[in-house]
C-alpha cells in the first residue's frame, strides 16, 4: 500500500482536513439550531409556537402586577429573569448534538408554560428544521471547496 503522501502532499492535507470537518458541522448546525430556536422564542414582539402563532396575552390581573407592568409586550415573551434563556444549551457530542434545558427548575417551568399556553413552545418545527439543514448544507459545501482550495495550494 502507497501512503498518500507518497503521491502528493497536499492529498493528504486534504484528507486530514476534511476528517476534522465533521466537528465543525455539528458545532455549526447546534449553534444554527439554537440561534433560530431563542429567536423564536425570545423577542421583543412575544415569543411564539412551534406553528408560529403568537403565545397567549397577559392577563389583565398580571398586568397589574410589579412584573407585568414593566412588560412592553402584549403577549408572553418569555424573557423574564432570562433564566429560561440562559439555560437552552447546545449539548454536542462527539457527531451528535442537541438543543436542551440544562436545569431541572427550567425543564419544569417550560413544561408548565407549554401546559397553561395549550401550546407546543419548546419544540422545532419542520421549517425551524429545513432551515438549520439548509443553512448547514451550504456552510458545508463552502467549507469543503475551501478545504480543497487549501490543500491543492
């Protein structure tokens, strides 16, 4: 067997970079996934569904409250103490990755918000999903041109 780098050096360049390149995508696609998720959920405008329709409004006895008179949104937006935020994580794992709640308390609130919404919040949708492979697909195809370029100098 002839090493690769026997034939040309910049084969083996090639193959080395693009073993790395599976990291990079996962990586890539978890930090896609999770900007389109917060984006959704977290906005100024009140967070929505997973079928996009707007989260229910305050009530007029929260909006009397100290917390729900410093709202300026007319629906939930989720935000609050921005716990709920903070705490959706990408988890990668070697070629994996998903997008979670990484505290007990913000995995309960979530469910109790999904149950007195009657909602899916905290879900992606098919589009949430066509999106990240979409925007993944192309950063993919530009890192791998450019990988070639770089090996082949």
């Amino acid at each position: 067997m002839i090493p690769l780098s026997r034939l040309d050096d910049s084969l083996e360049r090639l193959i080395k970079n693009i073993a790395n390149e599976p990291k990079d995508i996962v990586l890539f696609a978890a930090k896609q996934a999770e900007g389109i998720f917060k984006d959704r959920l977290f906005n100024d405008q009140g967070g929505k569904s997973t079928n996009g329709s707007l989260l229910p409004i305050y009530s007029k006895a929260y909006k009397k409250t100290r917390y729900g008179k410093r709202k300026t949104a007319t629906h939930w937006d989720l935000v609050a103490s921005g716990d709920l935020m903070g705490d959706i994580k990408p988890i990668i794992k070697k070629d994996t990755a998903t997008i979670e709640f990484t505290n007990t308390d913000e995995i309960n609130k979530a469910a109790d918000l999904e149950k007195r919404a009657g909602k899916v919040i905290f879900k992606f949708s098919k589009a949430e999903t066509k999106e990240v492979i979409d925007r993944t697909v192309k950063e993919t195809m530009k890192n791998i041109k450019q990988i070639i370029k770089e090996s082949f100098k």
